[in-house]
C-alpha cells in the first residue's frame, strides 16, 4: 500500500519532469526580455479553400481582438479598416510570453468561424489560423497571421450556372424560351462557342423579370412582368412559376393577388403603355435557408411573404405594407427590387417626379427589412438622380442623357427638341439591390421606358427605335447612410461619375437592364443588357471587373442568333440574372491539449497534444472520416475528409479512440480526459465527455446549417495522477 509520502513524492517528481517538459509553466523568478507583438488579420472570407485571397477577401473593420496572458493581462483592440491590429502586451516582471488571442465575433448567428487551414499559424499570413489562436511572444518575438469571419451567403462555387430571363414579343403562348441556363464562365455566342440550356418556354411562364434561386431545394422561381406587346402566362399579371432543375419541369408555384388587372391588347398595345413598373411583380428573393420567398407587388406596393419549401401554395404567410419614404406625391412612390445580405432584406425603389415632371424630385430610396416580421426600418440610401448622365444614344435630338420622370404617355420632344430616330428617355426602376464583400452596395436600375416600347414584331410597331438606359451603380459608406458613386460617392468626382463601365458598343452608354450576377468568388460582376459581344442589336450577358469597373476584356454572352435581331431591337429583351450557388459547405473541430492544471480550461503556455487520432462517427455508428491532430493540436473536419461531406442538422460523434495514442510512446499515454463543459466560454472549455464504463472521449453533436462553422470542438487531457 502506498503511503501519503510516497505520493506526495512521486506528486513533486512529477511536477518536475512536466516543467521541464514545458507542460507546466512556471511564473519567471526576475525580468525577463520583453514580449514581441502580434498583428492579427481578420477578413471576410467567401469560400472554404482555407486560404486568403486578398483580391476577393477584403479586411474587416471594427471587430474587436483581446490577447490575454496567463499573468492575467487583458489587451483589447479593434481592427482598422484594412482589418489588421497590433496588440502588445504590457511590461511585466512575471509573464511566460504566451498568449491566447481571440477574434470577438461582433455578429453572432450570422457571421461564423471562416474555413480554418491545417496549417494554421504555422502557414501564416495566407493561411487561415482559427479564430483562437495561442501565440509565443516571448524574447522580442513578433508574430502576424490571418482569420477570418464568413457569412454562408456569401458563399458560392466557382464558375457557378447562371439563369436568366428572355423577354419575347409572342401572344398566347408559345415555345419560345423564357429561362436559359449557362456556366458563368461562358462567352461567344449562344449555340456557336456555348450551348445554352433551355428551361422553361413561353406557353408555361409568359414574360418574365424576377429570378430567385432556392439553393436549399435546388429549384428556381421566376415571376411574371407587365411588358408592352408580350403577353403573360398562365399565372397572369401575378403569377410566381417554379422550375425543378433535376426533373426540368415548370409549374404555376402561385398566383399573387391584386397585381392589376389591365389586359393586353392586339398591334401595337397600345393600352398597356402605361402599365410597366406599375402592375404585375418586381424583385423576387429566397432567403438562404430556403424557408421563405419575398416578392414585390408593383400594383398594390406591398411586400408578400409565401412558404418556400412548398410545392405550391394559394396564400401568402404574410403582406407587409412598404412604407412611402416621402415622395412628393403618393402615387410617386415605385418599390421594385429585393436584396438580401447578413441575414437582413433590402428593398429599393424609386420616387419616380411622375406627379411634379422635375427630374429634381427622382429619388433612389433603400429600405431594410426584418426578414421574421417584415418590420421596414429607416432608409439606407436616399439619393437624388438628377446628376448628370452620358447620352445612351450616342447623339440625336432625344439621346436621353440623364434619368427622367415617370410619363403615362410616349415621349415625342426632348428638352424642347422633336424625337427623331432613335430615342431614350430612360425612367428609372431600382431592380435590385446588393452588397459587395467590403460592405458597399450595388444598386441595378431597370429603364421603365424599354418596357413601355413596343417590340418588333408588333403590328405597327417602329423595328429597334427605343435604346433602353438601365445602369449599375455602386454606392458607399457615409456618415451612417449610403452616398451613391455618381452623388461623389466612394471617392469619385466630378458629379455623375460612374465606379461601373456599362457603355457597350463604343458608344451606347446605360446598356444594362437591371439583372445582376454578383458571385463572390469571382473577379467580375455579371450584368444583363445590349450588345455584349459589341455587335449591335444582339442582347445578353456583360462582365465587369469588381476591382475597378472596367469592362472585362472578355466579350460577353451573346443570346440571340447573330442573323436574328433582339425581340425589343436595342430596348429590354431580357429580365434579371441570378447565380445558382451551393449551399456553404461545414468545417467542425479544433484542438487537442494537454490540461496539467486539471482546470478543463485552456491556457496560454499549455502544450498542444500533437499526433492525436481523431474519429468521426455518423448517427448510425459509422467511420466517416478520420484525421490526425497537427503539431498544434489541431484537427478539422469538412468535405475534403468526411466520406460523404459533412451534412448540416446531422447528428455525429467525435471520438478520440485509437488504443495506440494511449499506448506507451503514444501521445495519450498517461493521460485521460480532463473536466468537460467548465464555465461558459465554449471556445476555450473542454468538451471531451468519457462515457460510462468507457475510456475514450467522445462528444455527440448535431451540425448546424449549411456555412454555421463550429470550432469550439476542444478535447483537454489531464494527467492519469499517482496510481499510474
């Protein structure tokens, strides 16, 4: 039998031995060199590649990072607006030069822990460490890495499908295509250098504008659109289709009520022109957990909230009305496009001056929106339109430079000059509103007057005479509101200067139609618009360069044959453009440590337990994937390593269970779990659980939703004690 003496003895033995071991760190008995600094890095990142893309990943300003040391010292500090910041740890006679840092989340539930590297800070500044990292500062070291933060949104993968609209001038139905598909990356001309899949036709959805993409079910809704001489399906003026891709069938998803009731007529249709941008439906959303979809009615200005998931539905689960941020006259106020960004809905729309006819009173106006209640806040943008515009026709008495107010009637004069020829006056339509990765918004204006123009196969009708003038736009940053790039906004100057490029042809200006393709993970931004290969009268696909504006030196996607003239000339022969991205994909796990304090808590200085097996178990008691920890202790577990992919809301189980890590030479030997879930800081306790009558640790678990990253998974081993 063991005596107290003894196993106090062999107790002061063992301290010894962890000590020099490094495992136990004592407090230094006279000063010691100075501790280095660290300089942490925090980006938004918008794909699961681990690494830092400094073209596509901008810093993020205003999180706070702590660096906390075992002497109890706690440094704060909030990253500039390149998202670095350097902490220092303050002079001190008892400090061990380890530190813990921490990037504070500064929005929980919706940004989450960026895919982390297995290189960590050992592959620092472009791989990306965790969002807790522990750091030896000690004898004047410095030490600079990156992590990030992400929201699931953002994600997509690359050279994405894309889908969009074509707007045709046919009567009754017919089998003309109403939605195509094609790869991002795809250029030339349709049927020639890339063959565009067909969707949906005429006969089953009618014209069409909106696209929303519901990437939790893999379907695409598309909505009907109020043009002159093209007619709508089968829905009406308030019809919502849905396309599932795997089966390539369209359906009637739902019909929205009261969203006008003026019928088309024959030749020129002449008593629908003023009906555009006033009935039927405008922007279209899903939100990214496919639960629910957002739609504009244009004729009772409301928003309507339907069931996502369903497979069709009579009702909507709620209408929200869009309150009138303050336009002259009632009748001005023109919602129209939807944006969606971090978990919070945009809507924008236009003060259209239709009641003053002062380009004075247009106003581009930005409301966000509660995506559970539908609650409308104080606008984000509220910017006025009148800044000066370049000419979309190029020359002429009616050129159409500049916006101008809504009219019920077809413009003759100009400025005081008779139109002759071809002819612009474009009325602005926000059709859709969203927001780069660096926090600046874009902002995809429709021209009313390309929808109010006939199209040239109408009776009657003058063959290519409206230049449609839509635009992009981007707008930043100011004093709590956003300023638009042509109101001096985002640095640029004089008035009317533009961030985007949208001219096509050498000299059409304002050739954009409102679709926008903002996939985060490319370098260029999609828009829908007019001759995009540069050949006139052709309609399509344009690329910008995201960094600069400049027109990709790639020329665009051509959709129409190059003998066969767009539908609507050089006016609107397309609706939007949606991206189809994935779901994010998963990362979970973290660190194994050594816990010689037997707290459960990790601390500066403690030793990484490195060369550790760790096993992932489905719901059903299967391997499905297994990694080793790194010389940090860390694991990680994704796509790249779960047969499989590691699924969202499934249930799993970490075990550490391979009997030769506990095995003398083995990393564990010695050693058993130290106390799990200690205190409330989930990133820094234990969650090893030894399960009765067992002797391996293990956590049962069930992932979050798609991107909803967890690296709080940390396993602490204390040491087995005297009877060992």
């Amino acid at each position: 039998m063991r005596t107290r003496r003894t196993c106090v003895a062999r107790a002061a033995v063992l301290a010894v031995a962890l000590a020099g071991s490094g495992l136990l760190t004592a407090p230094a008995a006279f000063p010691q060199s100075g501790d280095g600094t660290v300089t942490v890095r925090v980006i938004r990142a918008v794909d699961a590649s681990g690494a830092w893309t400094p073209a596509l990943e901008p810093g993020l300003a205003g999180v706070k990072v702590t660096l906390t040391g075992g002497d109890r010292v706690h440094v704060e500090g909030t990253t500039a607006a390149d998202g670095t910041v350097t902490l220092t740890p303050p002079p001190s006679r008892e400090h061990s030069g380890k530190y813990r840092v921490r990037v504070v989340n500064p929005k929980p539930g919706v940004l989450f822990p960026a895919f982390a590297s297995r290189q960590g800070l050992d592959g620092a500044p472009n791989q990306l460490s965790s969002n807790e990292e522990f750091v030896d500062l000690s004898d004047g070291r410095n030490i600079s890495y990156t992590t990030g933060l992400w929201s699931p949104g953002d994600y997509c993968q690359k050279n994405a499908p894309l889908v969009t609209t074509c707007q045709n001038t046919t009567w009754g139905g017919g089998a003309q295509r109403t939605l195509v598909s094609f790869p991002y990356g795809a250029r030339g001309q349709d049927g020639v250098d890339v063959n565009v899949t067909n969707i949906a036709t005429d006969a089953q959805t009618g014209t069409l504008y909106g696209i929303a993409w519901d990437k939790a079910d893999r379907r695409v809704f598309s909505s009907a659109a109020a043009k002159r001489t093209t007619d709508y399906g089968p829905g009406g003026s308030g019809g919502i289709y849905v396309t599932d891709l795997a089966q390539k069938r369209t359906t009637l998803f739902t019909t929205v009520p009261d969203a006008g009731s003026t019928a088309h007529g024959p030749g020129t249709d002449d008593a629908f022109l003023a009906v555009p941008g006033k009935e039927s439906l405008g922007g279209l959303k899903v939100t990214d957990d496919g639960r629910d979809l957002f739609v504009v009615n244009l004729n009772d200005r409301q928003l309507y909230r339907y069931d996502a998931t369903a497979a069709t539905v009579s009702a909507p689960k709620a209408v929200y009305p869009v309150p009138d941020p303050g336009c002259p006259s009632a009748g001005d106020w023109r919602p129209f496009g939807l944006g969606l960004q971090d978990g919070t809905g945009y809507l924008g729309g236009v003060c259209s001056g239709e009641s003053t006819g002062k380009v004075s009173d247009l106003r581009a106006i930005v409301l966000p929106f509660d995506l559970a209640t539908g609650a409308f806040r104080q606008a984000v943008l509220d910017q006025p339109l009148d800044y000066p515009r370049q000419s979309t026709v190029g020359s002429g008495p009616c050129d159409g430079a500049g916006w101008f107010p809504w009219t019920n009637t077809y413009p003759t004069t100009q400025n005081g000059q008779t139109c002759s020829g071809y002819r612009a006056q474009p009325e602005p339509e926000l059709g859709e509103v969203g927001f780069e990765t660096d926090g600046t918004m874009l902002l995809s204006f429709r021209d009313r007057l390309a929808d109010r123009a006939t199209g040239q196969a109408a009776a009657g009708a003058a063959v290519g005479e409206v230049l449609s003038g839509g635009d992009l736009n981007k707008a930043c940053p100011a004093n709590g509101t956003f300023v638009m790039d042509t109101n001096n906004g985002c640095g640029l100057s004089p008035r009317g200067t533009r961030f985007f490029d949208t001219s096509r042809f050498g000299f059409h200006h304002n050739a954009d139609y409102a679709g926008m393709a903002l996939s985060k993970v490319e370098t260029t931004i999609g828009t829908s618009g007019y001759d995009p290969d540069n050949t006139a009268f052709g309609y399509g696909t344009s690329f910008l360069q995201r960094a600069d504006g400049r027109p990709d030196p790639k020329p665009g996607l051509r959709l129409n044959p190059a003998d066969v003239p767009a539908p609507f000339g050089k006016g609107a022969s397309m609706g939007d453009l949606e991206v189809l991205c994935d779901q994010a994909p998963l990362q979970i796990g973290n660190r194994v440590w050594y816990d010689p304090e037997r707290t459960g808590i990790q601390k500066p200085g403690q030793r990484p337990a490195a060369g550790v097996t760790v096993r992932l178990y489905d719901g059903s008691g299967k391997l499905v994937g297994t990694e080793r920890t790194t010389a940090r202790g860390e694991y990680y577990f994704d796509d790249s390593n779960v047969d499989g992919g590691l699924k969202p809301h499934t249930r799993y189980t970490i075990r550490l269970d391979n009997p030769s890590d506990y095995a003398e030479g083995g990393p564990l030997y010695r050693w058993v779990p130290t106390r799990h879930d200690v205190g409330d800081d989930p990133f820094i306790n234990s969650k090893g659980i030894a399960p009765p009558g067992g002797r391996y640790p293990e956590r049962v678990l069930t992932t979050g939703g798609p991107g909803e990253n967890d690296h709080t998974l940390d396993f602490g081993f204390r040491h087995c004690g005297c009877g060992h």
